[in-house]
C-alpha cells in the first residue's frame, strides 16, 4: 500500500475578517472556492449570505454539503452574483450537495459524474473556455455510517473519467466523514486517501474541520489535481454550522472573469444627516398622499404617491458618493455597514476562542455576541428593505 505523508504546512486557521487578505481579489485570474457543510441551507442560509457580503469581490464558487434541500426548493436559494446547481435525495431527508457558480462563468452541469446514492452524493460542473484549460469542480459528500468500500469504489469511477479530461484544472471539495487524521491507523481511510494519490489528488487541508468538545477530525476537505500551480488553502473560524468552512486560493491563470470595478457607490448615514432626514420628513406636506386616498380607490398609486416623496427627501439627505473599493473590509451591500462588520470580527474572534478552548464561559459569551448580531442585522434589513 502507497503511503504519502499529508503536507503539514497545507493549511492554516484565520477569522473572518482575515478572507479578503487570504483570497487576494485583486489577483482576478485566481481561483477562489470554498466549501461548507451547511446542515439545511434554509437554517443557516443568513449566516452564509453574511459571510459572503463581508468579501470585496465574488468567489469562483461555493461548495455546499448537507443542503437538506428537495427538488421543490433547491430553486428557492439564490445568492446575488452566483447560480445555484445541486443534487438533492427524493426519497429521504438531509444530505444534498450544491455549487454556487460564480454568474461569470459559462458552465455546464457534468451529469455523467454526479452521483445521488446511500452511500456517495456528488454534483459536478465543467467550465470551458475557448484555447484555456478545462476547469472541473466537484462537490462530494459521503454521509456518515455507510459502507466505505461503496463509495471508494464509485468514487474511483469518478476520478477514472476525470483522469481521461485532458488539459484540465480539478478541484474536489465536500464532507467525506473520513478522519485524514486517522488514516494510518484506519485502513479504509488509508485507501481513500490513496486512492486519490493515485490519480494525482492531493488534499490541502490538513488540521481538524469539525472540533467538539471532545474531538477534532479532519473530514472537509479540498482536494486539487493541478500540482503544477501553487495554491494556499485555510479553515475559517466561522459558526455556520459544526463544520468549520475551508478555504482554497489556486494562484494559476485558470479563472479569469471580467476584473471588478474598482470603485462603488455609497451613502453616508452619520448623526447630522439623520437629523436632517427627519426634519425633512416632519416639514414635508403629506396632503397630497391624503387627498389621493379620497379620490382614488388603487391602493398601488397611493403608495407610489407617498414613496415618491419619501425617496425624494432620502436621496437629499443621504446623497451617493463614488468612493474606491478596499480589499479590507468592503462589504458588498450598504445593509452590512461597518458596525456590523465589526460585530462580525469580533464574533469570529470569539469563535476562534472557543474552539480553542471550548470552556461555558467562551461558549455563553460567543452566544451572546451571535444574538446581537443578529438583532443588529435585523434591524438593519428592517431599514433598507
């Protein structure tokens, strides 16, 4: 049996507020994916769209395992900037593997290498571009207490035909609930593992995913074909699910989309222009909205009627201003402002705390911090929707 010794230096734990450094967006030819075990991407669908508007630019893609979505909701769960394609169970619940696919991108579905069974459940794209590499991303998941052997067998089907895609970059990510960390001592972890070795897969993340309070393993991973590229990969400090997200930056001219513009709209809403909002709003002669209702009955016109006038005095007192994008700290809509954006730093730094040491303390407060947080960001949805 092949033995090969996971890199040690592969991966690295960072917080949130580290991603914008780590995935270098201003490096436009990058790939950047990202896995995460979502557990019902309807329960943590918030946490994720959080996470995603705290980044400057979009990634290339998302990889989703434990969606717990049915074919009557997968369509139900879009991401601004992003398509979504999955692969969901029709004859039981949980599990599901999805892809959100950078809108940049012209992609296809690879049926032929999607799998929905008891013991493997995969969903896969191919992006192709005229004169350039091939770019194959797969999602993978394996759930847990199924027969190994199965799935490393109709695993190895997949990466059979993967093998025979010439000029190609290949990247796997998802939940294979199987502990790398163990694989010297668990030979069907240890076949697994070098059965992707033998097709020139290597992992690239090698600490603990999953960390409870009295176990660490290492079962989310990214697995990627092209060694001929550099590449850094990192775990994310982030409370989405129990599965820490992980992270892949490929520095190879594989993914080049049309670069962002490097500058944004905005409004400043500080204490002097609140103030001067609802001054405008108390002098404002709201007759006219009283005297449409009396002559007409279209509740629609009405309400155009008094918006118009609202929008008016908003757009005096919080006037857009063009201002140059930062990669640190941009968040990509004006509901995630920067209090929240601070919030949203803390808490992961106060994740990272408690998974380092899982104490009551670490975890109430950590909890404390992740309900003000939400209220906040209520609160602010409240105000611009």
């Amino acid at each position: 049996m092949l033995h090969i010794n996971i890199p040690n230096n592969a991966s690295k734990y960072i917080t949130e507020n580290k991603l914008n450094e780590f995935f270098q967006f201003q490096d436009d030819s990058a790939l950047n994916i990202i896995h995460i075990n979502c557990r019902s991407l309807k329960k943590n669908f918030g946490s994720l769209n959080i996470l995603l508007q705290s980044l400057a630019d979009k990634l290339s893609a998302i990889a989703v395992t434990e969606t717990w979505l049915t074919e009557s909701l997968q369509h139900a769960y879009n991401i601004l900037g992003y398509n979504l394609v999955t692969n969901s169970r029709v004859d039981r619940c949980g599990g599901g593997v999805g892809i959100f696919v950078n809108n940049n991108f012209d992609y296809k579905i690879r049926h032929d290498l999607s799998r929905m069974s008891e013991y493997i459940e995969s969903i896969f794209i191919e992006i192709r571009r005229i004169g350039k590499q091939i770019i194959i991303i797969g999602c993978i998941y394996r759930p847990p207490n199924t027969d190994v052997s199965l799935f490393i067998s109709e695993l190895q089907i997949i990466l059979n035909a993967l093998d025979k895609i010439n000029n190609k970059v290949a990247v796997l990510a998802g939940d294979f609930n199987l502990n790398l960390l163990k694989h010297s001592s668990h030979q069907p972890t240890d076949e697994f593992l070098n059965l992707l070795f033998s097709y020139n897969f290597i992992p690239t993340i090698c600490q603990p995913t999953r960390i409870t309070d009295f176990t660490a393993t290492l079962i989310d991973n990214i697995f990627v074909h092209c060694l001929k590229f550099n590449f850094n990969s990192a775990i994310l400090y982030s409370d989405i699910s129990d599965h820490l997200p992980v992270a892949l930056h490929l520095t190879a001219s594989v993914a080049r989309v049309k670069q962002a513009n490097n500058m944004s709209r905005r409004r400043t809403f500080d204490v002097n222009s609140i103030d001067k909002f609802n001054r405008c709003l108390a002098t404002t002669d709201w007759t006219f909205v009283y005297d449409e209702i009396l002559k007409s009955s279209d509740a629609s016109k009405v309400y155009d009627f008094f918006f118009n006038a609202y929008k008016a005095n908003f757009d005096n007192c919080f006037p857009e201003i063009t201002v140059k994008k930062s990669n640190r700290m941009t968040p990509r809509h004006e509901w995630m402002t920067k209090g929240l954006m601070k919030s949203c730093v803390r808490k992961s730094n106060l994740y990272k705390k408690y998974c380092q040491n899982k104490s009551k303390y670490n975890k109430d407060k950590t909890l404390n911090i992740v309900y003000n947080k939400t209220l906040n960001i209520v609160i602010n949805l409240q105000i611009f929707y």
